[in-house]
C-alpha cells in the first residue's frame, strides 16, 4: 500500500468534489520518482498524451529508456509507455510530481535543478506534511501545493508497477487557491480515470491522509501484520488509540477528523493489505517512522495534545529502524 488506502462509506470525501477543467492543460510535466504512485501517474498521464518525463536513477531511468514504463492495472488495465527518463531533469518543467519516499527526499531532490522548475506548479504525493517546508524552501520560485493519493500500487522493478486496487483517488488542496496549473492537472488526473475527492485547505488535505495512514500504518508494521490480523482483539485498540490522537491533534489546528470513520474504513478494506512501511520493515528498508509518526508526534506536542498510544509504538519502531540500519551498514 503507498500512502493512503480508500475509506469506508464509498468515500465520504468524493461526494462534493468538483469537476475540475483544465482550458489549456498542465503543461510540461515531470515526476520525480516513479515508483509506486509516481510511476503510476507518469504512465497514465502520458498514455492521455501529456508531455511527461520521469526523473530516476541512473539504472532507473536508463531500464525506462530500454523497455518503457509499464503499468500492471487493475483498475486501468495493464499498459508500456515509452516515456522519456532521465537521470537529472534537464529542462524546464511546468509541474514538478514528487513520488519519492520521505527517506529518499533529499537525494532524489538533487535531481532537480532549481531554475527548472522556476514559476513550476510541485506537487508532493509523500507521506506526513513536514515536507511541505522542505520543498517551499528548495524551491521558493514555484508553487508547492497540498496533495494526497489513495491507491494500493507498488514498484516491484524499476519501471513496472503493479497497481492492485480496484480504485484510485486523488486530493489536491484548494484553499489557498493554488492557481489555474494546479486546475489543469487536477483535470489531467481526472480526465486519466483517478477519482478527485472533495478538496479543503492544505492542513485538511494532508490531516485527513494522516487520520487513516497513521494509525494502519504504524500499528500494522509493530504488529507486522497485514490489516486483518490487527483490527481484530488487541490491536484494534491500538488502531482506533492513534487515530483518536490524530483527530484531537487535528482540531486544536481547526481540522474536523471523525474517527468512527476511520474505524468503518478499517473493517473495509481487504484484510490482506500491507502498508508501505510495513513492506519497508520485512524487506529490511528505511522505515518513514520519523516522517510520520515523528511528523506527528511534533506538532501534537506543539498543541499540547497529550499522544501516550502513538508515542510507545514510535519509540519500538525506532529502535528497531535503528537496528535495521546498523545491520545493512554492519
């Protein structure tokens, strides 16, 4: 799973999302990582016709250049794109898509040169929010604007992708207006298949992917279990303690969360499911237990909300990130 899965009730946030129309199109559009959610996006995007480029590694983007981009679909159907990849981006782009991982920010924005995306439209699909102010700072000449995506999709070789799910969402902040680019890539997403929820500010945005991710993310790597195994006996108390958390964390900042919700979309989805960081955790990867739980933990503690639930699961995935790391350096 990467980032956020759909909720329950059909996804309550679809129901007063706009039609969004783009008069000219989003331009140029590059995607910074095409793993799992940005590899999805650049194939879609460019099997409409968009101009996309994918900016990877080096063995990344040169095994795009040999054999193409492909998308294993479920909900889309299974696809090749001949995309062009590169390495660096090397020239102007009029939207910048962030894909990568929190772990993997700071490198894979090397890749970008600053003049090229000058005036840009940068959209961030990562989890957590503090990178909100990594990518303003990097980049103060373009528009950073709020974004999310629910969909199951998984790199599982560079350049094939595997999207499972049976659907695809996509948030986009409205409130501030991010200007007409951000309208005409919400309407290249849209137009591409991907369900456009009902969109907010920023802070409501990036808060209700936090509201869901969180709790199934952090509770099911501890456990290191799939969903199924954790929503039921004790876990499930685990689950709905975090979720709890983020919702009174979120209202001291003036964002309504609803965690009875939360626990609807829990009992939902397939027990089968993984999240991100808990494949991170099996394979032995960097886990984003800093870009989410710590993310969370800081601004929960700079509204005063007291979190006992999320801070002793942090703390034991810490630890064993922690050895995680020394063993792949050892």
């Amino acid at each position: 799973m990467v980032n956020q899965d759909r909720t329950a009730d059909g996804d309550r946030e679809h129901a007063d999302a706009p039609e969004w129309n783009g008069a000219e199109g989003p331009g140029r559009i590059a995607v910074l990582s095409p793993g799992g959610v940005g590899g999805l996006l650049a194939g879609l995007l460019h099997r409409d016709g968009h101009d996309v480029t994918v900016v990877a590694t080096e063995s990344t983007a040169e095994r795009i250049r040999e054999n193409g981009l492909r998308v294993d679909s479920a909900a889309f159907g299974d696809f090749t794109v001949r995309t062009p990849a590169a390495p660096r981006l090397q020239e102007p782009a009029d939207v910048l898509v962030v894909g990568c991982k929190a772990t993997a920010l700071d490198d894979a924005l090397d890749r970008i040169p600053a003049e090229h995306v000058r005036g840009a439209l940068i959209v961030p699909l990562l989890n957590g929010f503090e990178h909100m102010r990594t990518l303003r700072r990097r980049f103060p000449d373009a528009t950073t604007v709020g974004a999310a995506i629910r969909v199951e999709s998984t790199r599982v070789a560079p350049g094939h992708i595997v999207q499972s799910s049976p659907f695809a969402a996509f948030a986009i902040a409205s409130d501030p207006d991010p200007g007409p680019r951000a309208a005409a890539f919400a309407g290249a997403i849209q137009a591409a298949g991907l369900t456009m929820s009902a969109q907010g500010t920023e802070d409501e945005v990036l808060w209700r992917k936090m509201h869901f991710l969180l709790p199934t993310a952090l509770v099911c790597t501890h456990a290191e279990s799939a969903i199924g195994g954790v929503r039921a006996g004790g876990r499930r108390a685990d689950l709905l303690g975090v979720a709890g958390e983020v919702e009174k964390a979120a209202a001291r900042i003036g964002v309504a969360l609803d965690s009875d919700h939360i626990a609807r979309a829990v009992d939902s989805i397939p027990p089968d499911t993984k999240p991100s960081m808990l494949r991170d955790r099996e394979a032995g990867r960097p886990m984003e237990v800093d870009a989410l739980g710590g993310a969370f933990l800081r601004a929960a503690r700079e509204s005063g909300v007291e979190t006992p639930v999320t801070d002793r699961i942090v703390a034991d995935l810490e630890r064993v990130d922690a050895a995680n790391r020394s063993a792949r350096e050892g």
